[in-house]
C-alpha cells in the first residue's frame, strides 16, 4: 500500500499524459470562419450572453447540483463504510469501483436509449432516480440508523442515476449554447466543479460519526437540480420528428 501522496503524482502523470495526447493528436474542429476572435474579453462576453438564456442555465444548475451529490458521496462515503460500518480499505475499493462501474453502465445506457427517447425524457428520468436514491438514503438513516446494505444500495442508486445525468445535461447543455460552444463547454464545467468543490467542504464540517450529513447534502442537491430542471429547463415532448422542444425564455 502506498501513501496517500502517490495519489496525487498519479493525477499529475495523467494531467501531463492528457495535454500531450491533445497537443499532439486533437486538432481544433471548428472552422476558420466560425472562430470569434477577441479574446477573454470575447469570452465573457459570449459567457454573459450564455446566463441569460434561462434553458441553458437551467441545465448548468442541474449538472452543478448532481455534481454536488457526487463529491459529497465521493469525500464523504469512505468515513461511511470504513469508520461506521466498520469496512476495510480493501472492501470499500470493492464498494467504489461496483458504484463507480454502475455510473459506467448507466452512462452506456444513455447513449444507447438516446437513439430511440427523448434527451429531455432522459434527463427527467435521471434526476427523478437521483432524487429518490437520496430521498429514500435518509429516511432510512433517519428510521433505522445506519445500514451497510442500505448505504450501498441507495448510494449506487443515485450514482446509477447520476451516470445518466451527466451526458443528458452535457448533450442538451452544449445545444442549448451552440452559438458559443466553448463558453457553454466552460460553463458548463466550471460549475460542476465548483458545485461540488463546495459541497465536498460542507461534508468534511459534520464529523464522521452518522452518515446523514452526507446524505442530507446529496439529498438538498438532488432536490436543487429537481428544481433547476423543472423551472429552468422545463423540459417538454419531443416533437413528431424526434427531436427535444426545449421552449425559449
């Protein structure tokens, strides 16, 4: 076993591994006389253009608060299992990596149903899973205290639901702000991981003796994107040839 340090050398040698393979082998796809030029200040403009679309907006609020879910499970989830329940570091690494591969299926399984349902359908249905993970987590914290099998259970629920969260608000995010994709792009991801930067602080305040903080935080997050979806993004049928109708502000 090595030090936690080795950790971050890890994602420092993947960082480095990443901005060569993007200098080196991804070219920019984006036609000459399409580019703005201008700029940061052409960026900030474009990104002041991107908040008041209230769609767009409503999407990155949905992806910001799902990542709050997410980085609070991620920081808070080993101090659940392994200083509650009482698991080894070897069974939490089996407990991440079952939750962590549910994410990978269910990120699958968006690309493949995206074909044939509604990205808005898919997004709904992702932040109603989301909601119900977390939803049920605390009730059942709050009536029987903590349960391994119940931490684990719902826990992979919500990621299951978060796995097809992220690409439904990527993909309707990126074409609700196509008019200026790499400002979309930025803020898209900005605050995602601003969301959850914050977050992950709130779950480290609590201590790490009942695993409700974390799951009232995930919960309040998943009831945020609830929010951001339906008064935002108000998603709405697809129209007779398959495509989203998302109604302007």
């Amino acid at each position: 076993m090595s030090s936690w340090r080795v950790v971050f050398g890890a994602l420092c040698l993947a960082g480095i591994l990443l901005l060569v393979a993007v200098l080196v082998k991804v070219p920019e796809s984006l036609p000459p006389e399409r580019r703005q030029r201008g700029g940061l200040g052409g960026t900030c403009d474009a990104m002041g253009h991107l908040t008041r679309n209230r769609p767009f907006m409503g999407c990155a609020l949905v992806l910001g608060s799902a990542s709050a879910a997410l980085f609070s499970c991620i920081s808070g989830s080993s101090f659940v299992f392994e200083r509650i329940h009482g698991a080894s570091p070897a069974v939490y690494s089996l407990i991440f990596a079952v939750n962590a591969i549910g994410m990978l299926l269910a990120g699958a399984l968006f690309s493949r149903l995206s074909l044939r349902v509604s990205v808005n359908t898919l997004l709904t249905a992702a932040v109603a899973v989301c909601l119900a993970g977390t939803l049920t987590q605390v009730l059942l914290t709050m009536a029987l205290g903590d349960r391994f099998a119940a931490s684990w259970i719902c826990l992979f629920v919500v990621l299951w639901g978060i796995g097809m969260l992220l690409p439904a608000t990527m993909t309707l995010g990126q074409d609700l702000g196509r008019a200026a994709p790499g400002a979309a792009s930025a803020l898209l991801g900005g605050l995602q991981f601003l969301f959850g930067a914050v977050a992950s602080s709130v779950v480290g305040l609590f201590g790490e003796t009942s695993s409700l903080p974390m799951s009232l935080i995930m919960l309040v997050s998943a009831a945020l994107a609830a929010l951001a979806l339906v008064v935002l993004v108000r998603p709405r049928a697809v129209t007779p040839s398959g495509r989203d109708m998302i109604m302007d502000a």
